[in-house]
C-alpha cells in the first residue's frame, strides 16, 4: 500500500485557522437565528395574547366578522403586521360553536390535540393559556413552511375556549433570508481570510524555507552560509539568529580543527625531520665503525662522542615533545606555593655560571608567590635565558625583572640584541618555529624552549607573549596568578598544602 504523502505546513496552517474560522462563524450564525427565531416566536405569542384577551368581548367577534372596515383597522391596531388572524369560540364539551376569519384558517380538527389544550383553569391560572404551531409536526426545519401560531386560552365562567391563530410565513420567510445572507456572509468571510492566511502563512514561512535551503547547503559543505536577517521579535526570527549563532560556532570549530590538523601535521613533519638528523647521524657513525673504526683508536672515539651526542640531543628533544604532549593533556601540574622572585634568582646565578662574560642583572621587588610546579617554572626561567644565550651576542646586557601588577605576577626577561621583527613576535611560540632559519641545529636547537615556555604559562593559568624591549631588543613576559592563602588552585592538586 502506498504511503500517503504528508501535507506541508504551508497547507495545513490556513486549513486549520479556516476549519476554526467556519465553525466559529457556523456558532454565531447559529445563535443569531436562534435568537432571532425566538424573538419572532415571543412577539407573536405577546401578540396573539393581547388580541385573544380583547377578542374575548363577543361584541368584538360581531364587529370583526360583519364589519370589514373594523377588521381592517383591528388588524393595524394590534400590530399584527397585517397577518391574518382568526378566533375560534368552543364550548365546554370542545365543540365548535363559532369561527371568526380575518383572512386564511387553520385546518383544526374537531377535538383539540392535548398539545394544544388549554390547562384547566385554577385561581393562580385561570386562563391556562397554551402556545402551539400547527400543524403540530410540519416535517421540517421551524422555518420556511407555511403554518400557524396557534393560542388557546379558558374564557371567564367556564364558557369554553378561545383558539386565536397568527399566519407565521413572513417571518419563516424572514428567517429563510437570514440564513442565506448569513451563509453568503460567511463564505465570503471565510474566502478573503483563507487569502488572507495563505499569504500570511507564506510570508511567514518564507524564512523556514530559507533555513531549509541553507542547511542543504552547509550539508554540502558551504559552511559560509548563513540565514538572512529576520524580525528578532518573531520566534522565527529568534530561531534564524539562534541557528546563525549555532552556525558561527561549527564554522569556528571546522575551521579550529582544520588549523589544529595542520598544525599537528606540520609538527609531526619538523619533530621526523628534527629526530632525523641525529639518527642518520648515529646510523653514520655506526656505519663507519662497522667498517674498520674500531681498529683506528682515534677514529673510534670521536664515533662514539659523536653518537652519544647524537643520543643525547635525540634524547632531550623526545623528553620535550613528552612535556609538550602532557601539557596538551591538561594533566594536573604539582600546586605549591612558590617564590617567583627566588626561582628567578636562580636561574640568574645558573645563567651566570654557563656565561660569565654577559651583564646579567637581577630586578625583583621582594617575594612574589605563585601557586605552581616549582620544576616547571624553573624550566620556564631556564628556557627564556637560554634564549637569550642562543640569539644574542655574549657581551649583550640582559635584564630579569620580577614584578606584581594587581593579581598577577609578571615576570620579563629582555636584551638588547637585535630584537624580533612584527611579523615573528606571534610566532616565536609555535613549536619547531626559528627565527633565524639559517641557524644550524646543532648550535640552535629545535625550535621548542618557546613553545614550552607557553605552555607552562598555560598551564599555570598564565600567559606568554613578546614585545620590543624599552632599549631596543626583544622582550619576553609571563604573566602568572598570583598565590593566596585561599586559592583553590593549591588545594585542588596537592590535598593539604595551605
């Protein structure tokens, strides 16, 4: 069995709000004529009521059945409308006895139904008047067939019934008209309105159709792409700005990853060129010794200084990629309260000792306490002096300075060597990155002390940038949080430390 195709929205919307519309207005017209019916059925009841009482006055009936003219002004009198009336006089045993006729005449049979028998007369009640229609059941709706208001009502002293009749096909007629006008009314009503919604439901869907045609796009791949600008009032509108945001965010992340793959092949490329070198050279080496070094003393031992050279800064550069991957983890660094100012000085008297002949000067301002991993920072300090040892001439003055700004504590290390150009001061931190591409790499290095300096600025919730020094030369500052006697950060790592 084939399956029913489903219907659009743009469909259903104004067959609903029409399907509500018709029977709403359905309602109301139903009233209206109800009301109206009932309104017509009261008159002719107050009517007849009013005519029957005075009819009772057999001087009245003479007047009426001899006296054309008298019929004629009791029929404008009585605001009948100028519908025909008629008066039936029964006895007590139900008999006709006499029958007036302003016009046409019901066709009541000899013996009142019970439908249209009066109650019998009673002190609270004494006419136990009854309204009725006759025929008693015209077989169809209460309006458009000819037919009678029929009231009967008990005369005074028991002298029988009176049975007053009212032509009721003017007002059925009446009816019939409203019907009709209410139907053309409400066709017409519910025409213009479908219109009306249909375009209504069009110009409002027009920006889901929209986002349909752009999401088939960025299914494509066109990640560009975005939903044109609507009113931010309207829940559409609210919708198209929460999908541009949404949008933005996976254009962001695409275009995070594709860097992060670029980078991560681009590192994978420089760490197997840099991994390269020492083991072709180790290979080189055992090549030669393989070949008859062994036999030649001095042969033999500059091989093996040259492989355990090789070895050892093959060595190094793994341990860095190692620190490098575990900081891009995130692993938890050891937290403890330590002097940053006291590292530093450190460091100072480290650098001092590999290089006696450079003007290395210390400025720091008294204790500075970080919350960190005191061999981490220590590394951090080795590598940025280190730096400075490999880019700068031996005679060049140096400077590290230890200092607070607010809540964090700042710590710079600046020369006055040739400094960096614009361009390299956002790059000096990428990882296998040189600035000085001719420079060998047996003298320096593999382009990772920045790179690691970064990351455990990172990792200490810390930031390293570069900047021109004040005298010319290149300046190197991290930013660290400052240690507090509350921080969370030296509870979280290391449980128990104050």
């Amino acid at each position: 069995m084939a399956l029913r195709r489903p219907v659009s929205l743009r469909a259903r919307l104004p067959v609903m709000v029409l399907a509500l519309l018709a029977l709403g207005l359905t309602v109301a017209a139903g009233g209206t004529l109800a009301a109206l019916l009932d309104e017509q059925v009261d008159r002719h009841d107050r009517l007849m009521a009013s005519v029957g009482r005075a009819a009772q006055d057999p001087q009245i009936l003479d007047l009426l059945a001899t006296d054309p003219a008298a019929a004629r002004l009791w029929l404008a009198g009585t605001s009948g409308g100028g519908l025909p009336t008629f008066f039936q006089l029964r006895g007590p045993d139900g008999l006709v006895r006499r029958t007036v006729s302003l016009g046409a005449s019901p066709a009541l049979p000899g013996v009142l139904p019970a439908a249209l028998s009066p109650r019998p007369a009673s002190a609270a009640d004494p006419e136990g008047e009854i309204f009725g229609r006759w025929p008693l059941d015209s077989g169809g709706p209460p309006w458009g067939d000819s037919g009678w208001r029929i009231r009967t009502a008990n005369l005074p002293d028991g002298r029988g019934v009176l049975v007053t009749g009212m032509w009721t096909t003017e007002s059925d007629e009446l009816a019939g008209r409203v019907i009709g006008v209410e139907t053309s009314v409400t066709l017409g009503t519910l025409g213009c309105i479908g219109l009306l919604a249909l375009r209504a439901v069009r110009r409002g869907l027009r920006p889901l159709e929209e986002m349909a045609v752009t999401a088939a796009a960025i299914g494509d791949g066109d990640l560009t792409r975005r939903i044109g600008p609507a009113d931010p009032r309207s829940e559409v509108g609210r919708l198209g700005a929460a999908l541009n945001a949404m949008l933005g965010q996976i254009e962001s992340a695409f275009r995070e990853r594709e860097t992060s793959e670029a980078r991560l092949r681009r590192f994978v490329a420089d760490a197997s060129h840099e991994l390269r070198t020492p083991v072709a050279t180790i290979r080189g080496y055992a090549e030669l010794f393989r070949r008859g070094a062994a036999d030649r003393p001095e042969d033999l031992a500059k091989a093996m200084h040259r492989i355990e050279s090789e070895a050892e800064r093959m060595g190094a550069l793994v341990d860095e990629l190692l620190l490098l991957a575990r900081l891009d983890q995130g692993r938890p660094l050891e937290r403890s309260p330590v002097d940053l100012a006291e590292l530093a000085a450190d460091a100072v008297a480290d650098a001092r000792a590999v290089e006696p002949t450079r003007p290395l000067t210390l400025d720091t301002a008294g204790p500075v306490p970080v919350n960190g991993d005191a061999a981490r920072l220590r590394q951090l300090l080795g590598n940025l002096l280190a730096n400075v040892r490999g880019h700068t001439p031996p005679d060049t003055p140096a400077t590290v300075r230890v200092t607070t700004d607010g809540d964090r504590a700042v710590l710079e290390v600046t020369d006055t060597g040739p400094g960096l150009p614009a361009g390299q001061r956002e790059r000096v931190f990428e990882r296998f990155y040189r600035a000085d591409p001719s420079r060998s790499r047996d003298h320096g290095g593999a382009g990772l002390g920045l790179s690691i300096v970064a990351a455990v600025a990172e990792a200490h919730q810390g930031r390293a940038t570069a900047r021109p020094g004040p005298a010319g030369g290149a300046s190197f500052v991290v930013t660290l949080p400052l240690h507090t006697p509350a921080s969370p950060a030296a509870h979280d790592d290391v449980p128990g430390v104050p």
